[in-house]
C-alpha cells in the first residue's frame, strides 16, 4: 500500500516536473533565427557536412550523440564543447571520453565565423549539424529551431550525473528523461538513434561475461548474438568496437527495434524498452513495419531534444572558437 502511494507520488512529481520543464523548454527558439543575420549559415553547415561525411561516413554517429549529449547537461549550450586545461570539463567525464568529432564542429564553426563573425552560437551549430549528419546517412529531415545560445560552464560531474548510462532499466530512463522535459515516447523514438555507429566493448562486456557477479551472462541478451558478440570482444576488453546495428550502422533506418525486439538491443537500456508497455508497443510496431512513423518522430523528439534548458535572448553568450569562452 505505502509502496503503491509513493509510486502515484513519484508519477505525479516527475509529470510536474515534466510539465515545468516544458514550458521553461524552447523559450526564445523559432525557425530560421539567422534568416537576416547570417543568412547562409545553415547552407554552410550542410555543405561542411556533407564534404565530411562522404568521405568519413562514421563520424555521424558520433556527431549526432554529441547533441543528445550536450543537452542533457546544463541544457543544449554547447557546454559539452568547452575545454578544461585542468581535465575537468564534460568532455573529461567517462560517458563523453568516447565522443569523437570536436575538429568537425570547430571545422564548422570556422566557415561560420568566416561568414559572419560572432553570429552563430555553438549550441545551434551542433543542433544543425546533428539533423545534417543523420539526413546524410539516409535518415529524415526536420526544421532545427535556433537562437540557442552558449553556456560559459562546463563541470565534468554533471556529466556523470545527467548521462543515462548502457546499464539503466526502464524506470531510471523514464526518470532522467522526465526530469528534462522528455516523454516516454521520446526515449523510444531517440533511443533510435542506435541505428548509426559503433560501441566499445567496455559499453556492454557486463552482460556477455559478469552480469550478476558470477560469470553468467544477461538472461535478456539472445544467446546466439551473445556468442557473436564473444568473439569480437573477449572478457577485459575495453577498446574494440562492434557495429550497434550491424550490416547497416552507416545507414539511418528503423533496423534498431528490429534488433531490440529480437532481444539484441546491445545495451541493457536498449534491451529495457521492451519492459514498459508504451515502449514496447513502439518496438514492436516498428520492427517490421514498412510504412512506419519513426521518421517523422525521430524529427520530432530531436526538437523536443533541442529544447532542454536552452539559453536565449541576452543569456549566455555566442562563444567565436566553440572550446573556449570569449574574454
Ligand atoms: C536512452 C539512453 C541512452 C543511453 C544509455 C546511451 C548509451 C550509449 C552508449 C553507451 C554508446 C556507446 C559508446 C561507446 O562505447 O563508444 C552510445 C552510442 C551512441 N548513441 Fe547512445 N545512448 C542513449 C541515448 C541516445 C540518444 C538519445 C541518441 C541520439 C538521438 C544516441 C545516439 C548514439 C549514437 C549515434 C551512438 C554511436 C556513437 C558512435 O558511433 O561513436 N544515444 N550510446
């Protein structure tokens, strides 16, 4: 009974709490903010872009995780960009030591300042291009809202805290996405992003080899991929890498929740959909559909996405170089 009270309590304060964040969510975001004063800055972050990932097509899975990464800490302010001379930034904390990328925002930045200096923040350059890389690997298009502008802190811990980490069930995620204003539809729909990139094998050896302490494996895990996914990576390796979505992670498809409804999501997290009934609803449907929605959903919970604690109008500032904060 005392159980079943604070669980009402716990979904009336995290619906609050969703309910707060959104309204606080996107304020001072439209469509086309650099209309007048830069113009061109979206065709130059497309153009980048596209020179890039045709000749590096892995580079958009991480580009497109930077985003998500950078808005669930302090909001989407470009504060996963910023470096620390003594190590103790968001990209010195163990979820961000796996990013990869940071010469293609500068690379981006660059052409923009050349463009027009001082215009375009760093916390919309890398919102323009995460809906850039995953347009060029055949996924959907949506409009970026912008006028975000760039934090001045970035604090390695928050990280750690705010990161939902591969070994998160279902009701941790529902939290850590509530608590930034996101519905369960949004975890489902941006968990498919796992349809692009790679993992280490740090991310998830757990479950192919310990995952109770006893040397067994994650009952939840298909033990066919398990013995596939032994043979790339052995029991103390961190550094090799496996496909999260094989024979297409290069490609933006809905091949994720066929994956996850065959039980080989590769993380615990992903494997954690199939145990709340809205998500798992989402997987099924989408594991074999053809005429399916996820498009257009993805696009619209990455503007969901985009709209965590974002900073506007006189806030913040718009940094020159996206590694440092201006004097
Ligand atoms: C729901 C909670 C999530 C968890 C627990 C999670 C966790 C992870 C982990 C552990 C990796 C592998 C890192 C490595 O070992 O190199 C990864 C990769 C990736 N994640 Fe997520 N993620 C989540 C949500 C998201 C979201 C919302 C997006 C974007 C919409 C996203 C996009 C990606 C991409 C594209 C990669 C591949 C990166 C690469 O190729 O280097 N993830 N994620």
């Amino acid at each position: 009974m005392a159980t079943s009270k604070l669980s009402i309590c716990l979904l009336f304060e995290m619906i609050f709490l969703a309910f707060v964040f959104n309204l606080a969510n996107g304020h001072g975001l439209k469509n086309g903010f650099y209309k007048k004063t830069c113009p061109n800055a979206e065709a130059i972050v497309k153009k980048t872009i596209h020179e890039v990932i045709s000749v590096a097509p892995s580079l958009a899975g991480p580009l497109l995780r930077m985003h998500f990464h950078d808005c669930f800490v302090r909001g989407c302010d470009g504060s996963v960009l910023l470096d620390s001379p003594t190590r103790q930034a968001e990209k010195d904390a163990i979820p961000n030591l796996t990013l990869r990328g940071f010469q293609i925002i500068d690379k981006v930045k660059a052409a923009l300042e050349k463009e027009c200096p001082g215009v375009v923040s760093c916390a919309d350059t890398l919102a323009i291009i995460a809906r850039d890389v995953t347009y060029e690997v055949m996924g959907p298009f949506w409009e970026v809202e912008t006028g975000r502008r760039d934090g001045k802190v970035s604090i390695a811990n928050e990280a750690l805290i705010n990161l939902p980490p591969p070994f998160a069930n279902i009701s941790a995620l529902k939290t850590t996405f509530a608590l930034k204003g996101l519905s369960v539809k949004d975890l489902v729909v941006l968990s498919g992003g796992h349809t692009i990139g790679i993992s280490h094998c740090s991310s998830f050896n757990t479950r192919l080899y310990n995952f109770t302490g006893k040397g067994d494996t994650d009952p939840t895990l298909d033990p066919n991929y398990i013995k596939r996914l032994k043979l790339k990576c052995k029991p103390a390796d961190q550094n090799s890498i496996v496909e999260m979505d094989p024979g297409s992670f290069k490609t933006f498809d809905q091949h994720y929740y066929t994956l996850v409804a065959k039980r080989r999501g590769l993380f615990q997290s992903d494997a954690a959909l199939l145990d709340d009934s809205e998500t798992k609803a989402y997987v099924k449907a989408h594991a074999n559909s053809h005429g399916s929605t996820f498009f257009k959903d993805f696009g619209v919970s990455m503007i969901n996405m985009g709209r965590i604690g974002v900073l506007t109008g006189k806030d913040g500032e718009v940094r020159k170089v996206c590694t440092k904060v201006n004097h």
